[in-house]
C-alpha cells in the first residue's frame, strides 16, 4: 500500500518537510550540535583514508558518506590503522557513530496537525505521520526512508505503529515523560496504542541510522526498538525470532487485517500463512530449534543459529553488488519478497520472492476470481462466473434450480475453496467427480486432478478461486442453473385434445402419401452422406478416442499417420512431414525412427503432454504400434531457423533484433525443461533445425524429451550440460549464419575474433552491420561460457536467461578448448580473418 505523508499535496509536503527538519533538527539533535561535529570531523576523516591511504583503484568514485568506509578491504584497512593511533581513534570514533541516531527526548510529540517528523542522523529513516489514500481523514504513524536520492513517491514505510491502526486528524504520537511511546486518536478520545514502558526506566528514544527506533535506559541501554514489533517489512540487520510475525498490509480500506502473514515454526522452517491453518510455502532449510531470520546488507536472507552462523540462505539477483538500500516485504499479494532500490533507474525492484509463480499463492485473488497469465507474463485475476454486487467473483447459488442443474467444465484450471478453506480430497474417476457434485445439494464446485492419483475435491461454498494455465492438468467443474425452457412445463397444462365429428378420409390419404415421400428421400440423403463421408468417419473414430491418462493426446494408429499426411509426402524437415486432421487443423508428425520400449515411450509422452511453454511447440498426439513411434506437434507455419539461414532471401527476416530474441526464446525453453517441471527434462539434441519459426516468427523449441544415441531413443537421457554446450553451438550459428562449419572450427575462430578486437567479422554480413554492439558483446560472451570443454565452467539456463535479459552481468570467458591446446594467435593479421559463408 502506498503512504503519503499528510497534507494537501505531495510537493507542499515536501516542502514543509524540508523547513520542518531545519526547525526540528535544533530539537530532538543534541542542543550542543556536538553530535552533528563529531559527524563532520569522522567524514572528514574517511575522506582523508579514501583518497590518500588506500589505492583508487579501489573506488570508482569519491567516498561521500561514513558508510563507504566499510567498504574499504579488510588487509588495506588494517594496514592504515596500524601505522597511525590518531587513525585508530578515527575507526573507533566512525564504530561509535553507526549505532547514533537522532536523540528524542522525554515529552517530544508529533502531531497530524504539525506534520512534523522525527529523522535519523543520517537521513536516511523518518518516522512520522501519513495519509492513507483511500481513506480520507485517516493517519497512520510509521517509519519509512527518507534519503534525498530516494524520489519522495517511493520512500517506502518500513514500520507502522500497531501494525495497521489508523487515526483521526487531530490524533498525535507522543514520547510521554514517563518513557513511554502512545499514539493518541482524536475520532475515540483515547490512547489506541502504547509502547508498555512507562516504569520510569526510559530516559530517552533514538532513531538510528538503520531504520530501527529505540528507547533507552541513563546508560543507554535498549530497552524498547521497533526491530523487535515488525510489521509488514525486514530491513538489513534485522531478525525475526519464533515468536515474532510478518504481516501483510490490509488489501483494501474495508479490510481490517491482512490474512498474510511470515511465521518461524518450532523447527526453524519460515513459513507463509493464510489465516492461521493455511501454509502455502515453508523455507527449505534443515530442521533445528532456536533460529532467527536475518536480512544482509548484502541482499541474502538467512537462518542464523544461535552464535549467528548461517545454517540457510537465499540470495537476491544482485547479492554482494554496491546497493544502497534494501528491504524484505510480505506484501499485499501475500508473497515475500525482496527489493533493491536501483539508483539508476529511480525506482525499487524486486530481485527475490518465495513463491516463484504468484498464482500458488493462496487466495492470491480470492474475491476476484482465477488467476491466470497474462501475454507479458504477469499474473492478473480473472472471473469466470457472474461478477456479483460490490465487484466480487462468487460462485453463484443455484438454489432450486426450475430447470435442474448442469456442470460448467472448465480445462487446465485448479480451482479450491479458501472461505472457509476445506478442501479435502477424495479418491474418484473424473466421471463419479463431476455426478459427486451434481448429487449434493450443497456442492458448488468440484476439481478433478490425476498426478498419478485420481483425485476429487467438493467445494461447498460460494467463495472458490483458484488459477488456471496450459500445464495445470486439473478439470474444475461449476454448478449452474439449466438454460429455462420456454415455456415451463411444470406450470403450464395443456388443454385436452377434441376429435373431429367427422373424418376426413382425403386428408389422411394426401398425408400418408406425402410422409412417404418424404421418408424416401431422407432415406436417399443417408446413403448419399455415408457414401460421402465413409473414409473421414473412421479417422474421427479414432481420433476422439482417447484416454483419461493420456491428458488429451490423441492416440493414432500407423495407418492413420499414414493417412494423415498422404502417405509421407510433405516432408518439411528431416523425418518431420506436415499432416491434415479431419477438422483440417495442421500437424507435423515427427519419425523417432529409433527403437524404445512401448511402455517407455508411453510414459514419455505422458509427461511430455503435461509441458506447456509459450516457447515449447505443443505435443498433441502420437503413434506407438508395433515398432512405429511417431510424435504429433502443432504446426509451425514458418517453419524452422535452419531453413532462414541457408536461403539468402529469407536470411535478411532474421534481423538482429530478431536474433537475439530468438536466441533468448530458446534459452527460456531450455531454462524451463531444466527446473520449471515437476522433474528434469532435457532436450538432447538442440539445433537449429529443431527451433520453429510461427506465424510472427516466435521462436518454438521441438522434439524436447526425446534423444537418438547409439541408433536408440531415450527420454531425458543427456545432462544438462549437454543442453547448454548445443545452445552454445545454436548461438554462434545464428550470429554468424555459418550453418555447416564444425563446431570446433566455428567456435574457435569467432572466439579469435572476438580477441583480436574484431568482434564485427563475427556477425552475419547478409545482415550489413546492423547490430548492436553491448548486445553483440553479451551474447558472444555467455555462447563462449556454454561451450567451455570443462562442463563444470558452464553457466545453467537460468544464468543464460538473465545474461540474455540484461538483468545479470557476464565475465570475459576463457578459451573454450583450453583443454585441447592452447588458442593461437597469430599478432601478423591485420585485417582479420573471415570464415566463409
């Protein structure tokens, strides 16, 4: 939830800020400004250190705060110190000033009315009043960043007073001269919240430069601090012990509390919650008692035993880079995450979250429905049923129903009740599922799931959500109310017939003659439509049988692949021909032409149907009989890279732009059979003849799971590394467009180029130069790192996906065949070698 600081506006407030710290600072800093010369005198001081004792080669720009001292290597730091007392002094003095903040005296008040605020010593951290936005008149007090480089629209609130209470606007917070912190609210005319301290032993309060505000006894003892009451947020050197939580702010003004929270189990796992029966995500960390979560300034959130030492971490994209800020969240949505703030770019970003795919979030949408993905890859709340008053998704009640009831099937979706949050589970057919539902009067959904289990879960509430996408294998069904009749037979009575007087015999022979008629040619249309379509009926046969297992792959005999693409005539690719089903959908069949066991090759490409990627070509049937094994993808209209590289007109599609995109498809692919299944999957042959150009030349990845070794067929039976090598390989062919070289021969000369400074002869030169040259510079780099000859040297998909992305730097790499012999190279070439296209 955003905060703004209280006012009219967001720049008035700004300015009224600035005199308001001028006005205060005489206030609540030391009366002497001893504090703030000290201050002066310590910076002077780590200036001095930083350019003129330690090497500049160590800072790529001028130290400006006390804080960079620490940045200073351990053996150079030691050095300077022990040549110079008077530098010892200054070290102990800088020790002294981190842990000074701000000193509040007894009897200090902040008020909505004075929009007046407490500041650590170096500005950093404010604690003060702010507006909610939509709630008007409303206040909270908090604590949140305050830096000048931080633009005043993201400094984000760090703590609030009570976790969430909100105030009137003539409340006040007030440091009383008992030592005891109380937030005061006009609108109830009492004390809503208090620190418990007033015992006298309080001398005075500090907000220190870490964010954290303390009271402290006469000997300066803490005897309070906000780092041990947390909110919604961690900041570094911040713990949470067992028996302290992490919730997440309210989604919406009418929400008095967040069903979000961050627990330590007994055992030392994190936990996320949803109310207090609900776990949706548990740290995986060893079990041991007595731990405390931990944010480094380094951007790692750690599980610390009981003399700190780290028995878990994760780390953040950026850890150990020069970031200033950081802070751990539970957000709204109820993930956890981890932020950064980027100076240049002026805006915080999240670089770790617990629950990578934000719609196993539990009841991340709740009210507004399912959560799916949109085309940018975010998670956004859709609503299948009828948007009911106040904007919520709900399953409708059917009550009784005048026409009876029906089940609304809805594919690839997950759906569960979460108020209240009784899912149980049931062993059923998906059939007895969907009848389970129908029978209970109280049933308003049902989910069929078979992972191995056929499953059944009966909601019986309105409140279901749930998420939905391609490689979720679950069936939901939903309650509704039959389409009304026209005229409700249940209500209305006939009138009783009437015989004529009199029969009309002409009448009767004229209508039994012209029925006669009729049923002769009804009878001829049938002969003629069975005539018509004998051959496509037993194909639709065939094709609509298929089993719950096989998740909706359709299962064809070799006759009928024979059939389906004319007899083996359209082949677009190396044993790929293109096919035709009955509903003139394009397909291309692929030819293992390799033995593998029918149960094998069964199993295989049961998983494989379950594997579903915007860069993944789609797996829709396949043929196992006798020792035929054929796979049935979706069809790639442009057909694929290999084909756009060796044809030198339709080479100049493949801009550069084009390219790279390609290559980062395919490594996003590749990423997403490694670790984004349930289990590994590797490729195993990686090529450019088996990445699909469609319709808008979008890079697709085929005949993944499969690979021919020995004259045989296996699934996932290469590494990892085997993947990330060809991708290597896949990478230098698009560059350079040189598809028929040997692969030693490619990689070493364009890693000679790229040496020898003549990064251009490298690039495609149908192309005419047109590229971009950090890109250039990038992609030549991790292609190199994936064709290390020592695999332990080569970076995972994952790291080649943020490589690609910009979002992660890379080295320069070594040679790639150092193991083989040492690159040559010859210093006499002056104007570069050239491989010929």
């Amino acid at each position: 939830m955003k905060k703004k600081l209280a006012g009219e506006d967001a720049e008035s407030s700004v300015t009224k800020r600035t005199h308001m710290r001028k006005k205060k600072r005489t206030k609540l800093i030391r009366s002497d400004s001893s504090v703030f010369l000290l201050r002066k005198v310590l910076l002077a001081a780590v200036k001095y250190i930083s350019c003129y004792l330690v090497p500049n080669s160590f800072f790529s720009t001028p130290l400006g705060s006390f804080e960079d001292f620490f940045l200073i290597p351990s053996n150079l730091l030691e050095n300077c110190l022990l040549r110079s007392p008077f530098l010892l002094c200054i070290f102990i003095g800088l020790l002294i000033h981190s842990v000074l903040g701000a000193e509040i005296p007894l009897g200090s008040k902040l008020s909505v009315v004075d929009n007046d605020f407490w500041v650590s010593s170096n500005d950093d951290f404010a604690i003060g009043f702010f507006s909610i936005p939509d709630q008007p008149n409303q206040f909270s007090v908090g604590i949140r960043f305050n830096s000048q480089s931080i633009p005043y629209s993201q400094q984000t609130v760090v703590w609030i007073v009570g976790g969430h209470d909100t105030v009137g606007n003539m409340s006040y917070f007030e440091l009383t001269q008992e030592g005891e912190l109380v937030l005061f609210d006009s609108l109830k005319k009492d004390y809503v919240w208090t620190s418990e301290t007033g015992n006298g032993s309080v001398a005075s309060a500090s907000l220190l430069d870490s964010g954290n505000l303390v009271l402290m006894d006469k000997d300066e003892h803490i005897i309070w601090q906000t780092f041990d009451t947390p909110s919604d947020t961690l900041l570094p050197e911040q713990s949470l012990v067992a028996k302290e939580v992490l919730r997440a702010a309210p989604a919406s003004k009418n929400s008095k509390a967040s069903y979000y929270t961050l627990h330590m189990n007994a055992f030392g796992h994190l936990e996320l919650h949803w109310e207090s029966g609900v776990i949706y995500w548990i740290s995986e960390s060893p079990s041991a008692s007595n731990l405390s979560a931990f944010l480094t300034n380094s951007g790692a959130l750690q599980l610390r035993d009981r003399s700190m030492k780290p028995v878990w971490s994760v780390f953040g994209e950026d850890h150990n880079d020069p970031v200033k800020y950081r802070y751990l969240r539970l957000d709204v949505d109820g993930n956890l995450r981890l932020y950064s703030w980027v100076e240049s770019l002026g805006s915080w970003r999240s670089v770790w979250q617990a629950v990578e795919n934000q719609c196993k979030v539990f009841a991340t949408c709740g009210e507004l429905g399912v959560c799916v993905f949109n085309a940018s890859g975010s998670a956004e709340c859709k609503c299948p049923f009828e948007v009911s008053e106040g904007n919520k998704c709900l399953v409708p009640s059917v009550g009784e129903c005048q026409s009876g009831v029906n089940m609304i099937a809805y594919k690839n979706t997950y759906m569960y009740a979460f108020y209240p949050p009784d899912n149980s589970f049931i062993t059923s057919s998906l059939q007895h599922c969907q009848q389970l539902c129908l029978n209970d009067t109280q049933c308003t959904a049902a989910t069929f799931s078979n992972d191995g289990t056929p499953q059944c879960s009966i909601k019986k509430t309105g409140y279901v959500t749930g998420y939905s996408d391609p490689s979720v294998s679950s069936i939901s069904f939903v309650k509704r109310c039959s389409a009304p009749f026209a005229v409700n037979p249940g209500l209305t009575k006939s009138p009783p017939s009437k015989l004529p007087s009199k029969l009309c015999v002409p009448c009767l022979i004229g209508a039994a003659t012209g029925t006669f008629f009729i049923l002769v040619i009804l009878q001829l249309g049938f002969v003629f439509f069975i005539y018509r379509r004998k051959n496509s009926t037993r194909k639709k046969t065939t094709l609509a049988s298929t089993g719950t297992n096989s998740k909706g792959l359709i299962v064809l005999s070799f006759s009928e692949i024979k059939s389906l693409t004319g007899d083996f005539k359209n082949q677009i690719g190396p044993k790929v021909f293109k096919g035709l089903l009955p509903n003139n959908h394009p397909i291309a069949v692929k030819d293992l032409n390799a033995p593998i066991e029918e149960r094998k090759f069964r199993s295989a490409v049961i998983k494989m149907s379950s594997i579903h990627h915007k860069n993944l070509v789609k797996l829709e049937g396949y043929c196992c009989e006798f020792d035929h094994r054929f796979l049935v993808y979706e069809y790639c209209k442009k057909g694929s890279v290999d084909k756009y590289i060796d044809d030198p007109a339709l080479c100049r599609m493949l801009t550069w732009k084009k390219r790279v995109e390609i290559c980062s498809s395919v490594a996003k692919a590749i990423c997403y059979l490694h670790s984004g299944c349930r289990e590994f999957i590797s490729h195993g042959n990686l090529n450019c003849e088996n990445v699909l150009l469609d319709e808008n030349l979008g890079a697709k990845v085929t005949e993944f799971g499969f690979a021919i070794a020995d004259g045989k067929a296996t699934y996932c039976g290469l590494s990892a590394e085997k993947d990330v090598e060809d991708f290597g390989k896949l990478v230098l062919t698009l560059l350079t467009g040189c598809h028929d070289h040997d692969r030693v021969e490619l990689c070493e000369w364009a890693y000679k180029e790229w040496m020898e400074e003549r990064v251009a002869n490298v690039v495609d030169r149908r192309m005419e130069r047109a590229y971009n040259s950090d890109e250039l510079e990038r992609v030549l780099r991790i292609a190199f790192w994936c064709l290390q000859m020592d695999e332990r040297r080569r970076p995972s998909m994952g790291e080649v996906v943020r490589v690609l992305d910009g979002t992660l730097s890379v080295d320069p790499p070594p040679p790639p065949f150092a193991f083989q012999s040492p690159l040559q190279v010859d210093d006499s070439e002056e104007n570069g070698s050239e491989l010929e296209v």
